[in-house]
C-alpha cells in the first residue's frame, strides 16, 4: 500500500497567507493559468467518458473561459497553489440541473467521489475531497450557533462570520475526529457490519471521539461499546480525512484481551472473528466483501494481512 490513504497528499500549497486578501483572489480569474473546480452539492465534476474503461478525470476549468460561471457561484473558494498556480473551487449548487444547463452540460458531469476515489490518483482525489468538504460546510453554516444570526463567508471561503455587529463570532470549518480501529488476537481479526452497508460489506470498528477523552480512551470505549471485548496494547497507524460528510478518521490496532464477544445490536447487526485465511479467500459478493478500497479501513485490514 503507499504510504498516504486516500483522500490526502494533496500537494497543495494551501497559502493560508493569501486567504483574507479578496481583492487578490478576484484578480486571479485573471490569470491565464488560474484554474476553477467545480462542485454541485456533494457532487465533482469529472470529464465525460467516452469508455467505461476510462479513467475518471476531474475538470479543471481556465478560469478566462469560465467568466460565466463564476456569476452562477455561490461561494468562490481559493484552495490553494499547484505549482505556484491558483486553484479555485466554485459551489455551483444553486443551479437546478446542470446536466441540462447549456453552459454546464458539455463541460462533463457531476458525480459522487465515493464512485470514482479510488480511480483517482492520490493528488487528485485529496484535492477533490478538500473541495467537497468546503462545500458542504458552508452549506451547514449559514446561521450563527451562538446567537442564530446569518453568517458569510470571508477569508476565500475559510471563514464564515456572523453578520450581527453585536456577536461578531467567526466559525471554522471543522472536522469531526473518529478512531477506527483494527481489533486482533494475533491469529484473527474482529470485523462487523452495519445492516445500511452494501450487502456483504464488513470492516472493522469505528466510533467518534467524545468530549474528554484521549484517543486511545476512545478506541477502548467504542470496542467494549459495540462488542464487550477489553482491548490492550492501542497503537496508531495512520489518518484519513473523510469528506461524507466531514470526519477525520484516525487509524489504530488493538489486542483483544478476551475471545468471546457480545454484539450490541443498537451499534452493530453481527461481528465475529476472522482468519488471515477466510480474509485473504474473501469471495467479495453478497455473501462477504472486505472494506471498499479508497477506506482507511481497507488499509488497516490489508497491513494486517501482510504483517506490516
């Protein structure tokens, strides 16, 4: 597996000096080298394809030819630079059916990053995700959470202020912290399932971190939680950021300290334990499939099976 999960490794220059200066994001649509990308809701752009057998492409739009849709934008968000060029994200959202807008439609179409992540080159599907994410804060942010005024956005879209004079307050956009750990006994490896998931699908556990409590605190918590099983020996592995809608996911191992589980079904509809074996002959249909591929937990389970 390489060495960063999907989602992240960007390779932005994310310039956050350059963010409260709007008169310089404005003159960047100038610039023949500016690039925009577009997002409809939860939803990216990519390149029509001619094949099935096509890779997915996202469109970057030279922002001298997208004038126009620039004034369909919601928000304008500078995400960064690539190779010292300007990349803007534009929230099209406002527009009904842009597969039947003339200005949008021959452009390509919109389409759920949950379908095509794992197509994408790392760089890309990062960039993408960070776009999303923006996006969808900003739609869940229009009002002010301490007096309830309307909000807008400043800073490139990395802020949203309250307009009330007598409050003022400045919100972030913000990721919502989540362990997700691979539990083992050595020889095995505890996987559940959802009863939403696609049919079949298991992975490993998962649960948001609360108010004060460390990390580690929260992996055992969430494991004794779902599955009655004491876990010792927490130990990180990796992150993902987690765009669907704003999570951070935050990867660890744990060694279970007992065998015998007891599921509870508010969190889970059934766990049990697997072998290397089982996982690695894993018929992948509706009977039985690991993790999708663009996940963290893919990653925990794959590094397990390879011992690493």
């Amino acid at each position: 597996m390489p060495s960063i999960n999907f989602y992240s490794g960007s390779g932005l220059d994310r310039a956050e000096h350059l963010r409260a200066d709007a008169e310089w994001l404005i003159a960047q649509l100038a610039n023949p080298t500016t690039r925009l990308l577009p997002v409809w809701r939860t939803k990216n752009m990519i390149e029509t394809r001619t094949a099935m057998r096509e890779a997915p492409r996202p469109v970057w739009l030279p922002s001298l030819k997208a004038a126009h849709l620039v004034e369909l934008a919601e928000e304008m968000i500078f995400l960064g630079l690539r190779d010292g060029e300007v990349r803007i994200a534009l929230d099209l959202s406002a527009v009904d059916e842009p597969a039947a807008h003339p200005d949008l439609a021959p452009l390509g179409e919109f389409v759920d990053l949950r379908e095509i992540g794992p197509l994408l080159p790392r760089d890309e599907g990062s960039i993408l995700a960070y776009a999303r994410g923006l996006v969808h804060w900003h739609k869940t942010h229009q009002f002010c959470g301490r007096c309830g005024h309307l909000t807008k956005s400043t800073n490139s879209g990395h802020v949203r202020r309250c307009s009330n004079e007598d409050c003022g307050a400045s919100h972030f956009p913000r990721s919502d912290p989540a362990v997700i750990m691979l539990v083992h006994d050595g020889d095995r490896c505890l996987l559940g399932r959802q009863p939403f998931w696609p049919p079949g699908m298991h992975s490993v556990l998962a649960g948001f971190v609360e108010p004060g409590e460390s990390l580690e605190e929260a992996v055992i918590r969430e494991v004794y939680e779902e599955v009655k099983l004491k876990v010792d020996r927490v130990t990180y592995h990796s992150s993902q950021p987690w765009p669907f809608p704003s999570s951070i996911m935050l990867g660890f191992s744990a060694r279970a300290l007992t065998s015998e589980i007891e599921v509870d079904e508010r969190e889970l509809e059934s766990a049990r334990w697997y072998t290397r074996e089982e996982m690695q002959n894993s018929p992948e249909d509706e009977t039985f499939r690991l993790p999708r591929r663009d996940s963290i937990a893919r990653r925990l389970v794959d590094d397990w099976l390879s011992g690493t």
